[in-house]
C-alpha cells in the first residue's frame, strides 16, 4: 500500500502571485469540486513546480489580532471595526508572502503507514505527492485515515 492508492491526481493549485482573496476563492472551488473541505492547496511556479503551501490555517495567523486577549474587553462595534481593517489588509497581500515554503513531500511509491508516520509526527493533513519534480498528486491525512480503517477494520 503506497501513496497512489490514496492520493488524490485531480488537486487545485496557486501561484506565488496570486492575492489571498484568490487563495480562498480556490479553496472554495476545491472544495465544490472534491466534495469536501480544502483547507489548503499547494503552489506551484510558472514550470508549475511546488514551490509551497497555503493553508487557511497562514491566513488566520496572519490576520489574528495582536492583542486578541483584550477583545472581549472592547463593543461589538470596535471588535467589528477593528476586524474589517485587519481583513482589509488582507486583499493587498499575495500568496507567496503568507505560503510555508518548507514543504515536505512523498513519492507515489511512499508507504502508507510511512506517510502515517510523518503526518503525526510534524502535525501535516496534506502531503504533495512528487515526481521527478512534477506533483502527481496529494495524499489528504482524511482519505488516508478512511482508506486504512476500510482495509483493516473491513
């Protein structure tokens, strides 16, 4: 059992030039498309190479406030203002200011529970599956958690 008995070959991806507003219109997208939640996507360059990761997980730390331990302390209102200007500085920054670019990926010949072993280890949900240099695929932590119950637990 290895990674191409998992992975899935139909995946979205962005570039580093794209604003976040795209990001999450394409996260959206994916989701529609694969029946269920994305929460990240990989991003490739113009030879469409991986040259990172975006998750909605970079985007929320990048916009959490400062001082969150203080917001229950302000009105409704001033909490409404004050996250309107922090999502507003959002629309202006791009991709590949916000995208991890240390990202670990796996071969489609990766054994599964190699795969297990990594994605515990460095708290992963989604591992782009490599080539030669070419992603061929993702392997989500969700489809490999259903695919290995249906093996062993029938």
């Amino acid at each position: 059992m290895h990674a191409t008995d998992v992975m899935t070959t139909r995946f979205m991806t962005l570039k580093p030039g794209n604003t976040i507003t795209e990001a999450v219109n394409r996260f959206q997208a994916a989701s529609r498309e694969q029946g269920k939640n994305v929460f990240g996507l990989m991003v490739t360059d113009d030879t469409d190479r991986l040259v990172g990761m975006l998750s909605m997980y970079d985007i929320l730390l990048f916009v959490q406030p400062r001082h969150a331990d203080i917001w229950p302390e302000l009105e409704d209102e001033e909490q409404a203002n004050a996250f309107e200007a922090l999502l507003g500085r959002v629309k202006s920054i791009r991709v590949g200011d916000l995208m991890t670019t240390d990202v670990v990926t796996i071969t489609p010949q990766t054994h599964l529970l190699a795969i297990v072993d990594i994605m515990i280890k460095r708290h992963i949900r989604r591992l782009p599956v490599v080539r030669d240099q070419e992603v061929v695929g993702i392997v989500y932590i969700s489809d490999l958690f259903y695919h290995l119950l249906q093996q062993y637990l029938g």
